[in-house]
C-alpha cells in the first residue's frame, strides 16, 4: 500500500505538533503515513496522497509552504491533496476571519486544488520569537498561548482519511 505524505512547514514547531497529530490519526485510520518536513520531500513519486500544513504568517501561508506546492504541482494534480492552516485570527471564530485564513491558501488553491481544507486556532509563545517579533505581537496585542484544538483537528483529519479510504 503506498503512503500518505503529511508535509509541513513552521517557523516555532506549532504546526510540526498538528503535522504529527495529523499523522498519528491517519495511521490509526489504517494509512501508512510519513510526516516531513516541506523542505526534506524529494518527490511525490512514493505517495497516494498529500497533505500539505503551514502556519499563517502576514496574512499568508509561509513561502516554502506554497513554493512546495507550486514545484511539485504537476504532480500533485494526480492524487488527493488536502491543506491546513494554523493562525490566530482562527480564535475569533467568525466568517471574516475565516475567510482571511482561506485567502492564505489561495496561491496554493490556484496551483492544485485540494479535497479538503482544514482551518485551526494556532499557537503563540513569545520566547520562541525574535525581539523584533516580540515588539511586534505586543503591538498588535496578539493573544499569547497555545490555542490548538486537538479535538477539531482529529475530527478532520477522521473525515479526510475517510475520503481518502474511498477514493
Ligand atoms: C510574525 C507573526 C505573524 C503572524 N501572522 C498571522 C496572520 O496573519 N494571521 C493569523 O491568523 N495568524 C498569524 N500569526 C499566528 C501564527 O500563525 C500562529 O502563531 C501559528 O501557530 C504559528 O505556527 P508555528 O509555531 O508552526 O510557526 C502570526 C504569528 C507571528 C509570529
């Protein structure tokens, strides 16, 4: 049975925990998996499908995140992708911030289009920013702490490895 691809990319290891959970919940769904990071795939080659994670970062998922997908695009377009996303504007619950958060993905949704899309509440530890950065949240009085919902996250990642079953 070929595998499953859990990709990522981070910059403070919030989404490589949601990455691996996403990881974990697919094997248990009965999906040979491998989670990686965006930069260390050589190719799609090896796998059924792909799920692609990034944290949202000015309004954007990180370059590397949709650098990954443009370079492997006529690849991806073969098999189901799914994407996520973490940010904190997500903890405001309501449609414009959900909208904000799928409009990260669009560069990503013009090159492939995925089967599912999956938008969670992130995290924020300022230690783990540069003092820059730090100003920065202050500022903009971002909320400080792990908002992640490890629930939701495994209620979709169920509903993909569903999809996935089926195809
Ligand atoms: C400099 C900076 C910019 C951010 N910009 C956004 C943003 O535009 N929208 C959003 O929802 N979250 C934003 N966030 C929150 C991150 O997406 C969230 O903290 C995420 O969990 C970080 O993921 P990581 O730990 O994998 O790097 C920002 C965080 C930082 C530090």
């Amino acid at each position: 049975m070929s595998r499953v691809l859990v990709a990522y990319a981070t910059r403070c290891g919030s989404t490589r925990e949601v990455a691996e959970a996403v990881g974990r919940a697919l094997a248990e769904a009965g999906l040979a998996v491998e989670v990686r990071p965006v930069g260390e795939v050589q190719g799609i080659g090896p796998y059924r499908a792909v799920v692609v994670g990034s944290p949202i970062r000015g309004g954007r998922w990180l370059p590397e995140a949709t650098g990954f997908v443009r370079k492997h695009r006529e690849a991806l377009r073969r098999i189901p992708v799914a994407y996520f996303a973490l940010g904190l504007s997500l903890l405001e619950g309501t449609e414009a911030a959900e909208g904000k958060a799928a409009a990260a993905l669009e560069p990503a949704r013009k090159q492939v289009p995925p089967v599912e899309v999956g938008l969670f509440a992130g995290a924020l530890d300022p230690r783990k920013l540069s003092p820059f950065l730090q100003l920065l949240m202050r500022l903009i009085r971002a909320p400080v702490g792990d908002f992640r919902d490890w629930e939701a996250v495994r209620a979709w990642t169920e509903g993909l490895a569903a999809k996935l079953k089926e195809g």
